[in-house]
C-alpha cells in the first residue's frame, strides 16, 4: 500500500528527528487544518501540493486563524509545523521549491503562570498525603505525582513516561528522558520517596493488570496513566487544598522558583528542569522581583 505524503513525513518526524508523540500529532493537526484551508485530501498528490501550497495560501491560512482568536502560541506552532513539512519536502522532491521559507514565526507569549509560595506548596502536598492516608490506591499515586513533580521540576509527558526501573530509589534519583529524547538524572528528597514507597508497596499493585506493563504511573484501568488525567488532578487537588488554581506546568514553574529562591545555581535549574538554553531559564528570575525587592530594602544604604 502506497503511503502518503503525510505519512512520509510522519514517518521522518518519528524516526528521523526523534519527536515525540505529543508533538507529531500536533504537528500533522496543524498540517491537515492548512490542508482543509486549501480543501486538499490528505492523499493529495504532488502535483496538486505544488499548486495549492504557496506562500499567499499559507499566509492567508495563518491570518485566518488569528482573526478566528488564535493564540500567538498557537500561530507559532502552525508555523512551525508548516515550516518543517516544506522544508522536508523540498528535500524530498516533493516541492520544486519551498513556500514556507521566508515565513516569520510569531514570539510566543513569554508569561509564566503563577507559581505557588512555599507555603501553599506544602499545603498542596500535605493535603495530597492526608488523602492518600484515608484514601485508595488512586489517591497514593496522586500523592507521589504530585510529590515527585514538584520534586524535580517535571513536565507531565514525563511524569506520564516513567517506568518503575527509571527510580533509583537508593540513591534518590530519577531518569527522565525528556524533550528531543534527552535524557537526565534528577534527585528527589525524602518526602517525594516517602510517597514514591506507598505507591510502589500499596498502590501500585492493586491497580495493576497483565498490560500495565513497566509504567511507574498506572490509570484506574492499569494502563499508563494519561497527561489529561494528570492534569484535571492537579487542578482539582488545588481546589480541595484551597490554593490557587494551578497546572502541572504551574507546579514545575514553582519548583524552578523556589530552587532560585533557596540559592541554587542557574545552570543548575537549567540542568534539573532539561531546558536547552539557559535563557529559558532565566525567564524564572523575574518571578523573585519582591524578594529582591525586600533585599534592597534591607542591603542598599540609600534603599
């Protein structure tokens, strides 16, 4: 069976670039509303592409989902997206030429989502543990998510990916493999344990089926837990704890703050949460401004 376009190039974001899932499907999402734009099938031939798949008809795509309310992330994710499939297949001959070229990605938006004080923090976590004390196997692998996220810093894709052989749980330690299949060593500290042991000992076990397989992290049906599941957790367990409401990327956001707040070492924030560049790290600095603030205060002699 003759494989599309779409398929190829599927197939060489998989193999060839190493992305993940997550990111492949909202690639081809992204690909196949360009190519409802252009009411192109997704087994449209090359030659219909070099018609339809010019450099007005992807600006024209890009404008109408601004004015449909686009968010600036999401314009330059489907740039990103376009940019990479005419590129590919420029090379692949697909394309005599490649439209996308000279297309300008939006700056995402830089906020940060607010992250939880110290104090709030704990208040969440000793809320998750009170309920896993009272609770069942469900409510122990919310508190050794919840735990182990803010612990290292995680994103929920790799919470979600965990097996039980990437815990080192002698030496306190984590084997995350994160974005760009880049793996790293994260350490944890003895509450996050605490839950991980629960969850290991008595939870895990009893949610487990014969196609649970090595996931550290299972649903209510024994399969690895999903990101949406995680998410829609956290945000009802901020609920229950009355703080703020919060993702799980909130709560990674605080475990980066509360690291620069204690002292620790910028490259090593940006070691521990996986980030590429250090400039995405120091977007964390501006969290502490009244921290600072309160610094000058007290330091400055002319505060």
């Amino acid at each position: 069976m003759t494989r599309t376009v779409v398929e190829r190039w599927e197939e060489y974001l998989r193999l060839g670039r190493g992305m993940s899932p997550h990111t492949i499907a909202a690639y081809r999402a992204d690909l196949r509303s360009l190519m409802e734009f252009l009411a192109l099938e997704e087994e449209a031939s090359s030659e219909n592409l070099r018609e339809e798949l010019t450099a007005r008809a992807i600006r024209s795509w890009l404008a109408q989902t601004l004015a449909a309310g686009g968010a600036r992330s999401t314009i330059a994710r489907h740039t990103a997206a376009v940019r990479n499939f005419t590129a590919w297949a420029l090379r692949e001959g697909i394309l005599p030429s490649d439209p996308a070229v000279l297309l300008s990605s939006p700056r995402a938006d830089q906020r940060l989502p607010s992250p939880l004080d110290e104090s709030d923090a704990r208040v969440l976590l000793n809320t998750a543990r009170d309920e896993a004390m009272r609770g069942g196997a469900s409510q122990l692998r919310n508190w050794a998510i919840l735990e182990l996220t803010y612990a290292c810093g995680l994103r929920v894709s790799e919470v979600c990916a965990l097996d039980v052989s990437s815990l080192n749980r002698e030496a306190l330690t984590v084997r995350v493999v994160g974005k760009g299949s880049k793996e790293r060593v994260v350490p944890y500290g003895p509450p996050a344990a605490q839950a991980l042991d629960h969850w290991l000992v008595r939870g895990r076990p009893r949610l487990a089926r014969e196609g649970s397989g090595h996931a550290l992290f299972l649903g209510d049906k024994g399969g690895r837990i999903d990101p949406r599941v995680v998410r829609a957790m956290v945000h009802k367990m901020a609920a229950g704890a009355g703080v703020h409401d919060i993702a799980p990327h909130g709560l990674r956001h605080s475990t980066a703050t509360h690291l620069l707040q204690g002292g620790a070492d910028l490259r090593a924030v940006q070691e521990m949460l996986g980030h590429s560049s250090l400039s995405t790290t120091q977007r964390y600095t501006h969290v502490d401004t009244a921290r600072l603030s309160a610094i000058y205060q007290r330091a400055h002699p002319r505060a």
